[in-house]
C-alpha cells in the first residue's frame, strides 16, 4: 500500500514528499523488515527515538512518532502514537473487523471459558468462526501459540484478514484490560461486548479497583473503540458490571436472578455439570453443561446473550452449549490412570483471590474425601493478593502445598511468605509429612510439590493444582522452561502407589 494512500485524511504532522510502498507496520523495531512503516513507541525504559533509530537500520521506509526526531527517513508525527499504531494497522489489512460478525469478551474471570462456548455455538450454527484468546488464537483447523491474551495492533488486524480471507465469518476475541490502554483494539468493530465481572487482579498495574474497572469500561464507553455499533451483554450480579450497565446502551443484563434480560428460570448444578433453562429476549433455551460450578452457568448465560444478539437459533444455542466437553486448565480434569486411581485430580488457571475461591468451593462440593491444593502467586505481579489467597485456600482446602508459580525476577521463597502471612491459625507440616490432613506446607519445586500431593492423597481426595492451567512453562529469572502442570500430574498419579486404588472412571 502507498504511504500516501495509507494517510489520507488521518491526523498527523509532517509532509510527505515521495509515494513510498509500505510493506508492512510494525512496533518492535527486532522484527522490522524493508519497507515497513514503524511506529515508535516509548517502552517503559528506552526512548522511542532508539527504537526508531534501530527500525532505519533494519530498512524501516518512514516512522510514525509522536515528537520529531533525528533520523534519515520520512516522519510522521501523531499526538499518540499508540492510537496510531491500531489505526494505521486497521487500514493498512483492509478494516477486516468490518466485514466480520465480532464479539469481544472482556472482565477478570470467564473470559476463556465464554470464548470457547460462543466457537460451540458457532459450529453448531455451521458458522466458519475464529477465536483470539489467553489459550490460543485458532481458525480453520490451525491453531497458533498466544503470546499475549489480545494481540498487539499489527498482528490482531493481520491475523483478522488471514481469518476473513480462510473464509472465516464470526470470530469471539478476549479483550484485556492492558490491551484497552495500550490501544490495541482501536479501530476494531464489534457487534457484541460481553463483560463477565471485576474483582481483584492486575493492581500492579492499574494500581486501584475504580482505575481497572475505568480501563474495563472504556472498551464499551469510549467512542475511540467503535461503540456505536456493539451491544453490550453486562452481568449485573457483579456490582461494577452493575455500575456499568447505567453507563452504556444498548445493553442486555445477565443473572441468577429474574430482574435482567437474560436470567436462569430455573437451574441445577451439580457434580455432573449444569442444566438450566434460560430466558432470552427471543425466547427460552434449555441446556445441559458437563461444566460444573456456578460460575460455569454465568458463562453460560453470557455466551447464550452474546449469540441471541447475532441472531442464532435458540437450537443451536442449547446444542453448542452442550458439546463443550471443557476448557484447557480451566478445572480440566486429569486421569493418570492404573494406580492413581481413586484419585479426583484437576488442573485449573485460577490466579486471583475470586477465581481460586470459586474454583474451591465447587472442588469442595464433589469431593468425596479431602481436598489437597498445590498453588502460588506470580513475581513481579499484584502483592496484595498473596496473603488473600493463602487464607482461602487454608479455609477450604484439607491440605495446602505452597509452591512457586512464575517467580520471574523474585525469590520464589519471598513471595511464598508473603502467601503465608494469610495462612494463620492451621498446622504447618514439614514436606516430608505423610499423613498431614489438615494444614499446610511449603516445597517452593513446583514438580515437587505436585508430587507431595499426590504422595499423601488417598482414594476419594481430590487434588486442586491452581494457578496455571493451560500453561506449559515457568519464567525464572528471563528464562522459559518447559513445564505443564497437566503432564507433571499426569505422570506422578501413573506413577502412583496402588494403594489408592480405584480406577478413575468408575467414578
């Protein structure tokens, strides 16, 4: 595409004296290649004169900056360069979004698990979809690794039209709330805006509940995301999803409750999954989930809104609903098989104080014997939620095993004091303890604490390892290392004396 053409009538500063063929946008200077335009960006230590100057180096043919700088190419010079990134990107790959049917997915809990439900529903209704999220970006049989839960600018728009032209027609995509602020979704137009709830997470980075809950809100708020278009499905048994409605039309409201547009007439949940009948504006829809938990029936009631507003048949609502079996980590169940029998075992991403306490409860209601939790926090990340978490897993496991989880530049044993301080008022066990059945202790190897776990359960506990569930590495001071909470369970309950007897799938 020419420069000048890629331009026209955008807001910037700067003549351009030559029509020079952009071949592509880029915003890391590494990956810049001849041609492309670059678009300069502050990191959160380099100026972004360096970052351009590298980009010329690579072949870069003009930058987009915010203030001039000193270079021997073209300049473009934008009051945000990050708005221009996403903008300069949509145009660039054709407005994809446009001619897509998109739902964006944004709050702390749900977001995956709603994804995974609307693609169901999606192929129920025989629909070519798409899906950008926290496990995968995935279309068409491919699937690809996700760097990040929302893509940056560039990719997202180039990613969108390799979906449009595959033939791809509806895609569901989970909004971050670092990817709101950094303007990665803008330009992109939805048809529906799902938000699931708020509570606790990323307070590092938003530093209050009230500036996280701004940065959520603006996605449905702020006329810069295309919000003209979207109808907002809000769940207002959440209080600031509460507060969120009265901000934004046209909107759906979901609940438990019967004061809202989508709501459960009447519902079970159960060890086995949930059934319910759900009331829509275009009629009701009865389902039958294997997911389990009450928090499983508000993604439902979600995903159920998002698609009634594209015009799905209730039919192929109920059907999609049915046919997801589960969601990678999220209380994905693992079978080791032969002697770790007896042995209720599950793997699940929850990495906040609400999502590891939803996620015990229900773990709590289907256990036939103890409940045995391995957990940690992430370096680095929120320090207030530490505590929070230890205290309730030390409220609702049996037994606790504290461990390390992403330490990243931190000492792994600091931040598991940190976890500690909340854990007053139960036994602390060494790790050589056998028989612990009510307590906690510390084995900061995370291989090894799962290992614990299953050394001292006996047939009919169930083992809760929380906190990174679909993941498939640990970060260490920079470094990566291959390591999948699934497999390292897999493996010790084979391994597994048998003693624990049962198989598995009688139960």
């Amino acid at each position: 595409m020419k420069l000048k053409e890629l331009i026209n009538s955008f807001d910037h500063a700067g003549d351009i004296t030559e029509d020079i063929e952009i071949t592509g946008i880029s915003c890391n200077s590494k990956e810049v290649e001849a041609g492309n335009l670059f678009v300069a960006i502050k990191g959160a230590k380099v100026d972004a004169g360096v970052f351009a100057k590298n980009a010329v180096e690579k072949g870069a043919a003009c930058v987009v900056t915010e203030k001039k700088l000193d270079i021997a190419v073209s300049q473009i010079i934008v009051r945000d360069s990050r708005s221009a990134l996403a903008r300069l990107s949509d145009r660039f790959f054709g407005k994809p979004s446009k001619k897509l049917k998109m739902v964006a997915v944004t709050g702390t809990n749900g977001k995956t698990t709603v994804t995974y439900l609307i693609e169901s529903i999606f192929t129920q209704a025989g629909l070519n979809s798409g899906v950008i999220g926290t496990v995968n970006y995935r279309y068409g049989g491919r699937v690809f690794p996700a760097p990040l839960t929302t893509p940056s600018a560039p990719a997202l728009q180039k990613l969108l039209k390799e979906m449009l032209d595959s033939g791809v027609t509806h895609c569901a995509m989970e909004v971050s709330s670092h990817s709101i602020l950094q303007r990665r979704v803008e330009g992109t137009r939805f048809d529906v805006k799902v938000f699931t709830n708020l509570t606790p997470e990323h307070l590092d980075y938003h530093r209050t509940m009230e500036e996280y809950f701004r940065a959520k809100a603006s996605l449905f708020t702020d006329a810069a995301f295309e919000t003209g278009r979207a109808v907002s499905i809000i769940n207002v048994d959440d209080r600031w999803g509460e507060i969120l409605q009265k901000e934004v039309r046209p909107s759906l409201r979901y609940s438990l409750g019967k004061n809202a547009d989508i709501y459960p007439v009447g519902y079970s949940v159960t060890k086995d999954g949930i059934e319910a009948d759900i009331y829509t504006p275009r009629g009701t829809v009865s389902v039958a989930s294997p997911l389990v938990g009450e928090h499983n029936l508000y993604n439902i009631l979600a995903s159920a809104g998002a698609c009634c507003v594209l015009g799905l048949s209730l039919d192929a609502i109920g059907k999609g609903i049915a046919a997801l079996k589960n969601v990678p980590g999220r209380l994905e169940r693992v079978n080791g098989g032969g002697a770790g029998g007896g042995i209720r075992a599950y793997v699940d991403y929850a990495h906040t104080p609400d999502a590891l306490e939803r996620t015990l409860t229900v773990i709590s209601g289907i256990s036939k014997g103890r409940v045995i939790t391995v957990f940690g926090c992430g370096g680095n990340r929120d320090r207030l939620k530490r505590p929070v978490m230890g205290g309730i897993s030390a409220r609702l496991s049996d037994v606790t095993i504290v461990t390390s989880d992403n330490p990243r530049e931190e000492d792994p044993l600091e931040i598991i004091k940190e976890i500690e301080k909340g854990m007053g008022g139960i036994k602390k066990y060494d790790g050589r303890a056998q028989g612990a059945n009510k307590g906690y202790m510390i084995i900061t190897d995370r291989s090894e604490a799962i290992k614990k776990a299953v050394e001292i359960a006996k047939a009919g506990d169930t083992i809760l390892v929380a906190g990174k569930g679909h993941e498939d590495c640990q970060i260490v001071k920079g470094g990566k290392f291959a390591f999948d909470d699934r497999e390292v369970l897999k493996n010790f309950l084979k391994e597994a004396r048998p003693a624990a007897a049962e198989s598995l799938s009688r139960q």
